[in-house]
C-alpha cells in the first residue's frame, strides 16, 4: 500500500510544527508541572502525618504522579485537535482535502503525530515525578506509557472531532477550559476511586482519564482499584470508537 | 483520450440564496491555457473549487482529465494539480518540507521524490530558499512554491486562481514566464482564472469572460476584440464638427462629443474610416489638431458585453485589504 507513507508523512509533520512552537509546548506543560508541584508538594506537606498513608498506602506525591501523568496526556492531546482549525483557517486544510490519499490515512497520521507529542510531554512529568516520588516502580513506565498512548489517542481524536465541528479558535479555547477542568476533577486523579460516594464514582467511572490513572496506579505504585486487564480493555474500545468517528466526520468535512 | 481535458455543462451552485453559478458550460482542450476572466464574485473560485472536488455542484455536469468530478472524485484528484487563491502552505514548515510532504501524501517513491524536487526548485528558481521556513518568504516566492507544488506529482490539469493577485509587476512576470515555459516544455493542460485582462491576454489560448456566474463570451484574445468590432478613433479639433456628415460615412457606427473640441468616433474598420474622416474634416473647414485611435482591450469588451467595468481599481483596494488582514494574522 503507497498510501501507508502517508501516515508517518503526516505524523512527521505535526512533529515538526510542535518542536517548532516551543513556547506553546512550554505552556501546555506548565499546568499539569504546576499541579504537580505546587499543590502535590504543598497538599502533601500542609497534611502530613493525617494518615493519607493509611487511605493509599504510599505518599500523596507518589499516589498523584499517575493521576498528573494522565492529565499531562489526555489534556495535550485534547488540545493538539486545535491543529486542524488553525490548518482550516490558514488553508493548507484544503492541500490535504484535494489529494487523492485516503482522509483516513492523513487523520491517522496526525493523531498520532500529536498522541507523540504529547507522549513527549507525559514522559518528561514522569521524570519529574520520579525524581521527587522516588518510590515509584520505574521499571513499569515503559508499559504504563503503552496505557498513556491509548489515553492520547482518545485525547486527539476527541479533541479533533471538536475542533472539526465548531472551526472558530476561540470557541474551541473557550470549551478546552470549560470540559478540561471538571474532567480532570471528576476522575481520580486527585482521589482514590474506592472512597468516592457513588453519586461521584459513576461519572468518574465514564471518564477515559480514570482507566489509565488506574493502570499508572497499579503500575507504578501497586494500587489500584479497577485491574490492568479492564483498563485496557475499557481504553482500547474508547479508542477505537472515537478513531472511527473521528475518521468518519474528518472524511467527511468540507471548506463550505 | 478524448480531445477534451475539462468538460463543464450547465454548472450550477448556490450558497443559500445566493445564485453563484447560474449555469456555467465550457470546454478546455487538451494542452491549452484556458482563462476564466471576470470581475470579483463572478464565480470563478466556485467554478475551480468544484473541477477541484473541494465542493459539490448543486446541479450540472463537470468532467477533468476524463472523470467525473462528482462520481469519481479520487479519480480526478490524482491528475490534477491546484494552485489556489488563498495560500495553502504550510507555513511552519520549509519549502522543502512543503514539497516534500506534498510528494508522500500523493505517494511518490522517496527516491523519486528527491529528485522531482530539485527539479521543480529548479524551474522556480527558488533553490536557494529551499531550507527556509515558508512564513518567511515573500507573497510571489509562496506563489512559485505552490506552483512547484501543484507540478510535483506531474498533473495532466493544472488549475491556477488568481496566481498573482496582490503581487508586484515583478513577481507577476516571473509567473508569467513560469506559466508560458510549462506550456511549451510540459504540453500540461491550464485553467487559470484571474481579473486582470491583461494577463488573460498574455496567457491564454482561449477566454471565457464570466460575469454573476455565467459566461457571457468565449474565445482566443482576438476573437472577443471582434465581438466588440469596432475601434475608437479620437479626433481634437478646433471649429465647428461636422458631425451630420461625418454619421453619414461608410464605417462610422457612434459619435460622441466628448467635450467642445474632442471627438469620439466609434467605427468598425479604423484604416479604412481614417482618411475619409480626415477629409470630411479638411472640407467642412474644422481643424484637426491630433488625431488617436485606440483598439479595443478585453476590458471595453466586458463593458460591451455588461455595461460594467472590470473595475480594476476596486479590486486592487479590496486586494489590498486583504493582504493587510493576511499579514496580521500571519505574523
Ligand atoms: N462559501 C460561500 N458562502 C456563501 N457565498 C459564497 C461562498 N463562496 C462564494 N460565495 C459567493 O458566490 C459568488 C461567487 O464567488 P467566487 O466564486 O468566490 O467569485 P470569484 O472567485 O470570481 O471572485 C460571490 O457572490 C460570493 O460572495
Ligand atoms: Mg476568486
């Protein structure tokens, strides 16, 4: 299959355009370095000694690494979907749509180009989290980053589906800050899921962010509440739900 | 193969209410530059958008190297290359990466590939840009990298709109040239629209003038002077014009008083219609001072054809608007 080149082509240049916006890359990294920091350290110091050990069996900091990597993921990847407004709006949108390679192709190619972006992101807030976590089971990452790619793909495809129904850069800025907020709160980033009321479980059971915060869990500091084989599974089938739709609206889009 | 590169009958789009192909039809042989000349919002980037397959017709037939534009439309894009009104790079990227990227997506080998490259920054003159990010470069130099583009997987039809609106004389002849070189050396077949009637009449085998979208004449340069058959002498004299006399000659067809001592005289054969004008002149007693004449430009057939200008000036301020707002968003 030629058309196959187009994939990593288009993959490649979202890449490009990412190292090339360092400031926006810095920007998309400050916020969850900021949770990280700031609130992981203070909320874990202001606290310490109320027994966060006995609710989550290991430190607050060590428990929040996964949640923060996971927002880091799926918060970059949401906001990459931005790419095809700006292409729409700066023309080389219709570039694509005028050649014969198949839509599928190109918006695979990007999303995941952007899913490794924002993998790049993820891993560098891994290392950070490492480093002041300390007791956390390094030799998992490279399988916990395989959950985190599937988050990222659930992100972008998202993400892009938004941006390909609205077009307007300020729309889409203004709904990012108004969905990411309460969906990095209603999951459990911050909290452990088997102390939620049910009233709070069942909407942070519906959220992507969840199934892959717990597989980092599992995987990084040994607690979780769901298991590795159900995340995976609950992330795979998002994936391929929102890949095919994404897929489907972006072969259908038009610069009408 | 037929004799045929583009065939559009009875083409029709509305946006809304508005009516902006009311039934457009014309033919483009196989080899030739063929121009859609008209004034701002005639409908020539609907026209190239939808022999492009960026949009649909709401009704009417349009065929491009052989395939239905609606039917087939992967067909179609794989033969022809498009230079749009609004640029289309992308402007993060290099004009390397540019081409480069164009050559995976329409999946050229990579070997291929560099070598096609070279060759088409070859003829744009722009190899030593080659490595410099798009945004940096000048509007005529983002032109030739589109033109590059659009030749890089070898289209059978090319389509240009307005390939040198908002340019300087400078750049506009450079693509000229580029434009002239592909006819003679690639036997490529042109649709190019544009709003300059001169560039229609330097470019073009054939020309439809379109005007609220239809097409109100088609033919070579020469072909749509004739329609208007006639020229335009001026005569500046001083004494009384013999106007009665001179409404009665052979070749004369108007006259107008321009002001107290210049003439207009519309005739349809400008050798013939001179010497007699002269002597009905000489006779009557008036005194010739200068005599003009002025032979027909596309522009005084669209005013013939329309009763409005091209309007040059309008175009120009509008363009102008719009680079500014280009170059706002841009940096
Ligand atoms: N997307 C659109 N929505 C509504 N009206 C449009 C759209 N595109 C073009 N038009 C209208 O259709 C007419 C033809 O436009 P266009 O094809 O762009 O003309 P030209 O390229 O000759 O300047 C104009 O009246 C224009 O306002
Ligand atoms: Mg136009």
């Amino acid at each position: 299959m030629r058309w196959v080149s187009v994939i990593g082509a288009m993959a490649l240049r979202q890449l490009k355009r990412f190292f090339r916006a360092r400031a926006r890359a810095l920007s998309t990294i400050m916020m969850p370095l900021m949770w990280l920091l700031l609130f992981g350290i203070g909320f874990s110091t202001a606290f310490k000694g109320i027994g966060f050990r006995s609710v989550i069996g290991t430190s607050y900091i060590s428990f929040l690494v996964p949640g923060i990597v996971c927002m880091t993921m799926f918060v970059s990847s949401f906001m990459s979907g931005i790419s095809v407004i700006w292409d729409r709006q700066f023309g080389f949108l219709k570039e694509v749509i005028v050649a014969p390679a198949p839509r599928t192709f190109i918006i695979i190619g990007r999303v995941l180009g952007d899913v490794t972006t924002s993998l790049i992101q993820a891993t560098l807030i891994m290392m950070i989290g490492v480093a002041i976590a300390q007791n956390l089971a390094i030799y998992n990452i490279p399988i916990a980053l395989l959950y985190c790619l599937l988050l990222g793909m659930i992100g972008a495809g998202l993400g892009t589906m938004l941006a390909l129904s609205i077009n307007s850069i300020e729309a889409f800025q203004a709904l990012v800050s108004f969905i990411i907020l309460p969906l990095n709160f209603i999951s459990n980033i911050f909290y452990p899921l088997n102390r939620m009321p049910i009233w709070f479980k069942i909407p942070a059971l519906l959220n992507p962010i969840t199934y892959a915060t717990d597989a980092l869990r599992i995987l990084l500091i040994h607690r979780g509440a769901i298991g590795l084989g159900p995340d995976a599974l609950v992330l795979i089938v998002l994936a391929s739900i929102v890949l095919v739709a994404g897929a489907y609206m972006f072969r259908r889009t038009s610069i009408e | 193969m037929t004799e045929y590169s583009i065939i559009v009958k009875d083409l029709r789009k509305k946006y809304g209410d508005i009516e902006a192909l009311r039934g457009v039809t014309f033919s483009v042989r196989r080899g030739e530059i063929y121009g859609l000349l008209g004034p701002n919002g005639a409908g020539k980037t609907t026209t190239i958008h939808i022999l492009t397959t960026v949009i649909r017709p709401t009704s009417g037939y349009a065929e491009v190297a052989g395939h239905d534009v609606v039917k087939e439309p992967d067909e179609v894009r794989k033969r022809i290359g498009v230079v749009f009104q609004d640029i289309t790079l992308d402007l993060n990227l290099t004009v390397y990466e540019n081409l480069w990227l164009h050559g995976k997506i329409y999946g050229i080998p990579s070997n291929e590939l560099k070598k096609r490259i070279e060759e088409v920054l070859d003829l744009i003159e722009l190899k030593d840009w080659k490595n410099k990010l798009v945004k940096n470069l000048s509007g005529g130099m983002k032109r030739r990298v589109e033109i590059a583009r659009a030749l890089l997987h070898r289209p059978e039809v090319l389509f240009l709109d307005e390939p040198t609106l908002g340019l300087d004389p400078n750049s506009r002849m450079k693509i000229w040239n580029y434009i002239k070189m592909l006819k003679k050396e690639y036997n490529i077949t042109i649709l190019l629209t544009t709003h300059y009637m001169e560039e229609a009449e330097q470019l073009c085998d054939r020309i439809a003038i379109i005007d609220r979208g239809k097409i109100v004449a088609e033919g070579s340069p020469e072909e749509l002077k004739s329609i208007i058959g006639r020229e335009v002498i001026y005569v500046k004299f001083t004494g009384t014009p013999p106007i009665s006399i001179l409404k009665t000659l052979e070749h004369v067809r108007d006259i107008k008083l321009i002001d107290k001592n210049r003439i207009e005289i519309t005739v349809d054969n400008a050798p013939k219609a001179l010497p007699e004008i002269i002597e009905v002149f000489y006779k009557t007693g008036a005194q010739i001072e200068e005599v003009s004449y002025k032979r027909p430009t596309l522009n005084d057939v669209f005013v013939y054809l329309t009763g409005r200008e091209l309007r040059e000036e309008e175009s120009n301020f509008n363009e102008h608007l719009r680079m500014i707002m280009r170059r706002r968003y841009l940096t």
